[in-house]
C-alpha cells in the first residue's frame, strides 16, 4: 500500500469512528505502530486528524471553537515553533522598504520583528507580544489602544476599531483561530479579534493569512472573512482540494 493511500484510509477510519487506536490502524493497515504515528504526525500537520494520546480522533467531531475552549497564548507560545517562525520568515521577506504594515495579535507572528530588522519600515499592531519583541532597529511602531484582553494579550473593542481608521497598510498579516476548506470561511473563537480582522483587511492593499496545518478543518465561532478575500493563504502543509491562492511552504 502506497503511503498517501494509507493516509487517506486513516483519515477515513478516523472520521467513521470519531477515534482509532495507534494498535488498532496498524493491525488493520498491516503496518509497524511507529509507521502509522508517523502519518498520524503527517495527517496532524496537514489538518486532517489530531494526534492523542494511544491514537488519533476525527477533526470533524471536534465542535465549534468558542473564547471558553480557546487554550490561553502562554499555552500556545510554543506549540508549532518552527512551523510558525518559517511563515513570520514568509511574511518578512515580502515587505519592502517604506511599507506600511499591519501585524495581528496571537502566537503565530511572536517572531516575525527580527525578520524585520534594519528594514525602514511603519508597523501598526495591536498585539503585545509584538509590542514586548519590538527593538528599535526593527522600524517605527505605532500601537493600536483599545481594551486589554489578558486572554489573548491584544487591544481591542470600538477604541481599537476608531484608531485603526486612522491607518492605511500595503500589507495586513492576519492569523486565524481556523478555516473551513468546505465552506471556504476564515474563522475566530469570539467577535472582537474578528471586528478587528475585518477593519484591517478593509484598510490594506494586500492581505494575506498565516495557519499552520493544525489549523486546517477548525470551525471558529466568527466567520471574518471568506478565504478568497486573502491574496494568500500562507501554511506549512496543506491536503487536497486547497483553494488557488494558498501558498505552501516547503520544509528548510
């Protein structure tokens, strides 16, 4: 059996019965265990399943993301390092000297600022993970105000919403709680991060959203956008049937 046909099969069992064992796909595929947690590694990254302990379980049985289900950003900060720092290297080397850019709240662009360095730059964010990695030789920094979430470590609320008015941007970097590939929609887990999505993109010239693969197949609470508005979906790994403008990242 080819590996992307037995990828497929464990993505199927997985969706028919909600969870398989790791013993289990291996008897019925006739395979080693550490070959199936392999692809279950493979089928995580492309959005496809997720991994749990002694096994896999289906993204389809998963609900609806919701603020109360959302792990904390100190819980995500290192989940998907190098994943996320190869997209923050991706959206760097697009801006150019004198650009004008928006950067979102959330863990996916914590390192994107050394990427930046010695760029004259303007950099509009709300997000404090940005402001807290932000030095001097990385361009100017204006920051959005607005009310502080703790949960998400970002300004936002109408403050935030009226200040970003005063801005225009040649690019808005946007992250995602998740999209549905089926429906084509971009989502959060709760509306102001969405509100403040929707004002960004209205306001760029360009917009473009950054997932890793886990992201893939991740029903949020708000759609902000559907994914045909991006001028690209930015990702590590992605399976079939993917929109035209994603734009996958090969391993460096």
């Amino acid at each position: 059996m080819m590996a992307e046909e037995r990828l497929d099969r464990i993505e199927t069992m997985t969706n028919d019965k909600g969870y398989v064992s790791t013993k289990d796909l291996a008897a019925l595929l006739q395979v080693s265990e550490p070959t199936i947690r392999a692809d279950c590694r493979e089928l995580e990254k492309q959005g496809r399943i997720i991994r749990v302990h002694g096994g896999a379980k289906s993204r389809q049985t998963q609900g609806i993301l919701t603020r109360s289900l959302e792990k904390a950003m100190d819980d995500r900060q290192n989940v998907g390092e190098q994943e996320k720092d190869r997209l923050c290297r991706y959206a760097a080397s697009l801006v150019q000297e004198d650009d004008c850019i928006f950067i979102d709240g959330g863990t996916t662009f914590a390192t994107i600022l050394p990427y930046l360095k010695g760029k004259r730059i303007r950099i509009v964010t709300h997000s404090q993970i940005v402001v807290d990695s932000f030095r001097e030789d990385n361009g100017e920094l204006f920051v959005i105000g607005g009310s502080y979430s703790p949960q998400y470590k970002m300004n936002l609320g109408p403050i935030a919403l009226a200040q970003l008015e005063s801005f225009n941007f040649q690019y808005a970097f946007l992250s995602c709680a998740g999209i549905d590939l089926n429906r084509r929609k971009a989502y959060t887990a709760e509306l102001e991060t969405a509100e403040v999505k929707k004002k960004a993109m209205e306001l760029a010239e360009k917009s473009f959203l950054f997932i890793n693969g886990a992201k893939q197949h991740v029903k949020g609470f708000c759609s902000f956008a559907d994914l045909n508005a991006f001028d690209g979906i930015v990702t590590d790994a992605a399976g079939p049937d993917i929109p035209d403008n994603f734009i996958v990242l090969e391993e460096s």
